[in-house]
C-alpha cells in the first residue's frame, strides 16, 4: 500500500554561490504541504539551483531549509525524505519497468518481494498496470516518463520534486502527462515543487507559481492572480504575451483608476495605483478592433494572419505597435485600413511604469 506522505517546505534566507558568481542572493518561500508549486522562469534564473538545495544535492552558501519542519540545510540527500523526478528519466536501461520501480524500495531495506509489489502498485498508479516487464526501450517516451514519476512516488517521499519533466515530450503527450502528474497529486495529495519554463504549463498543473527573475522571485501566487494581476512588465510578458502600454493615472476613483492613453481616456481597476506615470498591460485578446475611426484609440492594420480560429493583428497606434488576437474570423480588417481599439473589461492591468 503506497502511502503518502506531504510535507512542508522553508527556505529561509537561502544563499548559493558557485565561487565569485552568485546563483541566488536571498530566497525566501514557504510551500504549505498537500500542494503543487511550480517554480517558473528564464533559462539561468535559478531554478534547478533550487530543486537541487531542497534535494540535498548542492548546500547553501547561507540560510536554512526545512522539510516537514525539520532543518535539513546540511544533511545530504539520501537522509532527506525527497525524491526527484529528472528530466533526462535516469531509467537503468537493462532494467524492466518495475525492477527500475523496484531498485530504491530495495536498497531502503525492503525486501526483493514486498519491493516488487509495491513497484506493481506504483505502475498501476501511473497507469502502465501490466507493463513491469518490458525494458524502457520497449516504452514510449511518455511512458518512461511515468516510469521515472512511479519510482519517485514509491518511496512515499514528504516532497516529490520534478526538474523540466516533460521536456523530452512532444505537445500533445506533454498535456497528457501533465495532466495525469496532477491529477495523481491531488488523489494522493503529496506536496510537489514543479520545475519549468513554459508558462502554459505551470498555469495548467500549479496551486501557485513562483516566478523567479536572476535568482530572485518576482513574484508568486495563485495562476490566475499571476495571469490577470502581473506585477511588472516581466510577469506580464512571461506569463503569456501582453502589450505594454505607457499611460498616465490622471485620478483614482474608489477601486478604479482613470488612465489617459495619448487623448484616450479609460478606466481600469486600480489596484495599488497612485497617481503619475504608469504602464497598462493589455492581453492580445482584450483589444477589441472595429472598422473605420470612432470613438476609442485610433489605429492602423500592419499585418494580418489568419489562424483558423482567430485572426493575428499586428496595429500600428500613436502609443506603439500592439499585438492583437480577434476571434473574429469572418470579417478580417484589410492591411492599412483605419481602426478603432477598444478595451474589454479582462486581461488588462495597470503596472508600475
Ligand atoms: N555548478 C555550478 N557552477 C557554476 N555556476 C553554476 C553551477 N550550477 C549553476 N550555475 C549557474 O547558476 C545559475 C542558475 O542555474 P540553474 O541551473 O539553477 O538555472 P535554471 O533556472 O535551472 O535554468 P534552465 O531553465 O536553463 O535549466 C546559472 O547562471 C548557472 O550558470
Ligand atoms: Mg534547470
């Protein structure tokens, strides 16, 4: 009977320097147990760095962790109750599936039979029930996959930590495994920290998502908190595509601001706005675009690309080029026609300037 297990993480202050160059300076989160979080940034920001210090892999330079309350800054891996999923699936390639599932319950002291069935057990869970015997050569790379997630999982770890684990998928068994990792974390409810760089992803499996910029965090919260209240210009863009818009808050009234975009006036929550200089963040698809001039910002048609389901504008405004999604499939806007852009009332908010 697999059992699991869910422990909290603490990083407090956590420092790690490879000699002169420093990977993370100060990194501080908490990770309540029972939940999936995914750390989420650019190629170098730190990310690895990080799985690897809570899998006991690498140690601080300075701070402390602690998993499941207990300080473990300076203990090395295999005292650690972590298991890690590897991108690369480490798989021993002369073993069949379930002596790969087998091999860590038998060197924690099981025996060679109770390790067996629990490694049946495992698979099953994965759904590769009946597939222990084949070598990983006989497997599909989405099957090894969950191979590699069921040799982690069998050790009942307090935290189960995954590296890029899709990232040897093609896309659409990327969104299918994806969804079989979530699904199997909120059934067993083990806390997992989640590595990736690919924002889709980590809108689509996250409790929360922690952006981490230069071995820092940018922010964190709930999917939806990121997506529809960035912060920055950075989370803005990173989280999916957004045109960044200087404006001006010209009043704040109760929750909403008034913004004046060039002579276009519009009114926008407010959020921590003050008055001044500012930057709207505006999602490709919360531009309306009509024919002709009218009221609303004035523009003019660049390019256009035909999607299928929707239509690619790029519009040339006095406040720049903006990039624009229209669902609008029967009516596309001839290139250098005269436009007017409108704001719907989702996917924009105001950002520091
Ligand atoms: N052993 C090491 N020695 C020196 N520098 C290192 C070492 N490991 C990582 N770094 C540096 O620390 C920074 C963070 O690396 P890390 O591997 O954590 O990035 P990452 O966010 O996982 O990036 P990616 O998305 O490319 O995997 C990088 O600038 C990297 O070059
Ligand atoms: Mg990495």
């Amino acid at each position: 009977m697999i059992n699991q297990k869910a422990g909290s993480v603490v990083f407090q202050n956590v420092r790690k320097t490879f000699g002169a160059f420093t990977a993370i300076a100060d990194l501080s989160l908490t990770i309540e147990p029972g939940t999936l979080v995914t750390l989420l940034g650019p190629s170098g920001c730190g990310k690895t760095t990080t799985l690897r210090m809570l899998a006991g892999l690498e140690h601080p330079s300075a701070g402390k962790i602690l998993i499941g309350g207990k300080d473990v800054t300076m203990l090395p891996a295999n005292e650690r109750d972590v298991s890690m999923v590897f991108q690369s699936y480490a798989l021993f390639p002369h073993m069949n599936a379930r002596d790969n599932v087998a091999y860590g319950l038998e060197s924690s002291g099981l025996s060679r039979k109770e390790a067996r069935e629990k490694a049946e057990e495992g698979l099953a869970l994965v759904g590769l029930a009946g597939m222990g015997h084949r070598l990983p050569a006989e497997l599909s790379g989405g099957q090894q996959q969950r191979v590699a997630v069921a040799r982690a999982l069998v050790l009942e770890p307090q935290v189960l930590l995954l590296d890029e684990p899709l990232s040897n998928l093609d896309a659409r068994l990327r969104r299918k495994v994806r969804t079989d990792i979530r699904q199997l974390q909120q059934r067993l409810g083990f806390t997992a920290v989640y590595v990736t760089h690919d924002q889709d992803e980590a809108l689509a499996v996250s409790d929360r998502i922690i952006v981490m910029k230069d071995g820092e965090i940018a922010q964190s919260g709930a999917p939806r908190d990121l997506y529809e209240a960035p912060a920055s210009a950075f989370i803005a863009d990173f989280m999916g595509e957004a045109n960044v818009i200087p404006c001006e808050v010209v009043g704040i009234d109760g929750g909403d601001a008034e913004i004046r975009i060039g002579s276009f006036r519009h009114r926008v929550p407010a959020g921590a706005a003050t008055p001044g200089a500012a930057s709207l963040a505006v999602r490709p698809g919360a531009i309306a675009l009509s024919e002709g001039r009218g009221q609303g910002l004035a523009g003019r048609i660049l390019h256009s690309a035909y999607l299928g389901d929707h239509v690619e504008y790029e519009v040339e405004t006095d406040v720049g080029t903006l990039f624009i999604v229209d669902h609008a499939v029967d009516r596309i806007l001839p290139v250098a026609s005269d436009t007017t852009l409108g704001f719907r009332s989702r996917g924009i908010a105001l950002i520091s300037a």
